[in-house]
C-alpha cells in the first residue's frame, strides 16, 4: 500500500515571481535569482531577512553556467546567509519538488517563511553541449546512445495514433492552442500565434513529432513565498493555498521501454502523483471540481496523454477534448493558458515553479488577458526522467 503525505491546505502561497522566459544572454544566473526573488517577496510584502528556510531548484548545472550545484548558488545572489538552503534537482519535476520540501518544512514548524525558486540557464551553451550530449556521455551507453527526449515522446504518439485514431492533426493543435495562449503572456518566450499547417510543415524531429511539437531550450527563474495559513495577514496578502501534493517515482530509468507490460499509452508516475494530490484534496471527479490546468507539454502529445492521467477524461478520448476545443482558454476546462512549454520554453528548475505561478495567478484574478473567468481551483503538472518522475499540485483560492 502506498502512503501519501496528509493534506496540504494549511499552507498558503503569498508571493509570486516569474522573470522573462527566453534567450536571456544579457543576465547572468545571479540576475534571473534575483530578479524572481524581488518581484515574490515584493508581493508578500516581507523582506528577505524574513525568510527561515529556501529550496532552490536546479536540474542540470552541468549544462548551463555551473551554477545550482547546491543551496550556496541562492544564498550568495540574496544574501541570505545563516539560514538552512537545500538544493532540489528531480529531473523535469524539480520546481514542484522545491515547493512540496517548502510545505512540508512549514508543516513541521521548522521554519515560518519558506522561499521555493527554481532557475536554469540552458542558452548559454550550444546544442552540442546541452542536455542531449550530457546524456550519451554521462549515462549508461546501452541506454542512451541515440537516446532523446523526442525520440521517447513519439513512441507514445505513434502507440496511441494506432490505438484511438488520434491524428497528427490532433497533436499539431495541441501546439496552436498554445501558441495562441502564449501570444497573450509577456513573459513566454514565444509570443506568435501559428497554424496547424505551420506545426505540420516545421523540420522533423522524430516522427510524427516536428520542432513545432517540441518546447524550446530556454533560460528563466520563477518563486513562491510560503507561510503556514494561520500566518496569513489577508490586509496585505492576496493568498493562494496548497489543497494537495503528488510526487511519484513509478519507474526506473530505463522503465517503462523494457517493461513488456507497459503499454505506451499512460504514465505511471502521472496517475500516482494525481492519486496523491486529489486524496488530500477530496477531488473525485477532476472535469468538474478543476477550472484549469497547466500541463508539462515538453512535446504536444505529452499534454494530450496528461488529459488522460489526470482523469480530466475516459482513456481514448483526449482527441475528444482538443477537438471539441474544451481545453482552449474559454472551454470547459482551460489547458494550459499560459502558452504552456511550448510558447513559454523549459528552463527545467524553473518550470515547475512557474506553472504553480501562472495558476496562482489566475486564482487571484491577476492574469490579464488570459484570465480563466471565475477560477477558483487549479492543478499544475510535471513530468520528467522519460516518464518516470510526476508532480500533481492542487491549488485553491479559499481556505
């Protein structure tokens, strides 16, 4: 029997910060981290000498500036000399993972105030040295000499396609939704909208998946400010409160693709992590207790998976909801609506961190023109280590 941790609700987000996602040349490391920090403790309404406790996310140091490696990177930036930092690397799940060790520190009483930010710098280095390459060399050669993260994702599409009749057109509008989302989010780093013939006709990457299908490599720090909700002061705070937390292990590296069981339809991780976060939130049926969701679509057919996972559907019919355009931002359930991974790229740390943002956002009525109207419960998502690792992070206006 699995055992999950006890419900989350008694911890509150009161600050936010996200910095431009893209191709950041001009700031260093140091400047995203500081750059996140100040515009979430500015919103908390507190000071940086208020912070007990901190959690940085960093996935890949080896691959960007050589900074992240541990708790110092986020000390040095903001001063914050003399307090407990850890460092959080969980592959595409870090940023959530940062914030989870935040709540359960503040549950514990180990701190009052609990800073989670996660920061990568991705485009610093060429394509020959970035993630792909650190892989082949650095991992077992039997399981990653031509090994990438697209190559994994189409087995997924090509096994589904044959399944449920979904089309390459189908996964092609995952692509166009979000674009157009992301056209309406400053902070994305692509801000264009774009057509399915568009999506269709982009280079080939590992088929049917295009480079339109796939999130960009990019730089970017996101933050949240954390206090028990008893420590909430609503005359200065506009807080948002942790309903539920899902972390899931399901697999090993090299599972589910020996796993002759696995039926490359679903994640394992996904379905744990969901289990987890919708227990300690009392969500039975998510289609109609969630008013919207931000996914990891690192390629088009992960979200429509994650549609799946998530329970928002039946198994088989996610083609059903992109179709019917129930995920667009004024459907039935908006997916997705800060242009995703795709419009707004992956600075892997952060990007976990980000999405709890852009849903913390929108249930504070703060999200502009992308506002989902009226929301009140959301759920961020995150997915890494080929399928391995899931985060699912229930978010609530109300407490």
């Amino acid at each position: 029997m699995h055992k999950t941790m006890s419900k989350k609700r008694d911890i509150a987000i009161i600050g936010l910060g996200v910095t431009k996602f893209g191709e950041l040349f001009n700031q260093s490391y140091d400047d995203l981290v500081r750059d996140a920090a100040n515009q979430a403790v500015n919103d908390a309404g507190i000071a940086l000498d208020d912070i007990g406790g901190a959690w940085l996310s960093t996935a890949f140091p080896e691959i960007g500036v050589f900074k992240g490696r541990s708790g110092m990177d986020l000390v040095e930036p903001l001063n914050l000399y003399g307090i407990p930092v850890t460092r959080v690397s969980n592959f595409c799940a870090s940023g959530a993972d940062s914030i989870r060790n935040a709540a359960n520190a503040l549950a514990a009483g180990e701190c009052d105030v609990a800073m989670a930010l996660g920061v990568e710098k991705l485009r610093d280095r060429s394509p020959q040295d970035s993630i792909v390459k650190m892989m082949v060399e650095l991992s077992h050669p039997y399981y990653q000499k031509g090994f990438t993260a697209a190559g994994t994702f189409a087995i997924y599409a090509k096994r589904i396609m044959h399944e449920y009749g979904l089309t390459r057109e189908d996964i092609a509008n995952i692509s166009v939704k979000n674009h157009y989302h992301g056209s309406l989010n400053d902070k994305a780093h692509h801000r264009m909208a774009c057509t399915t013939d568009q999506v269709l006709g982009s280079p080939m990457v590992a088929d049917p998946l295009t480079v339109m299908d796939s999130c960009p490599t990019t730089d970017g720090a996101a933050c949240v400010i954390m206090v028990r909700a008893e420590d909430v002061d609503k005359t200065k705070h506009n807080p948002v409160y942790i309903d539920g937390v899902g972390l899931s292990v399901s697999t090993g590296w090299d599972l589910p693709f020996f796993d002759p069981k696995h039926d490359f339809l679903s994640f394992q991780a996904t379905k744990d992590a969901a289990a987890m976060a919708y227990k300690q939130a009392g969500i039975t049926k998510p289609i109609d207790e969630i008013d919207l969701v931000e996914v990891h679509d690192c390629f088009s057919i992960v979200e429509l998976l994650t549609y799946e996972d998530l329970g928002l559907c039946k198994q088989g019919e996610a083609k059903d909801m992109i179709r019917g355009k129930a995920t667009q931002l004024g459907g039935e359930i908006p997916v997705n609506v800060s242009g995703g991974l795709l419009s707004c790229g992956h600075p892997v740390g952060a990007t976990g961190v980000r999405m709890v943002v852009e849903i913390a956002n929108h249930l504070r009525g703060d999200a502009g023109d992308r506002q989902v109207k009226g929301a009140k419960r959301g759920i961020s998502h995150n997915i890494g280590g080929p399928g391995a690792i899931a985060s699912v992070i229930v978010l609530n206006n109300e407490n």
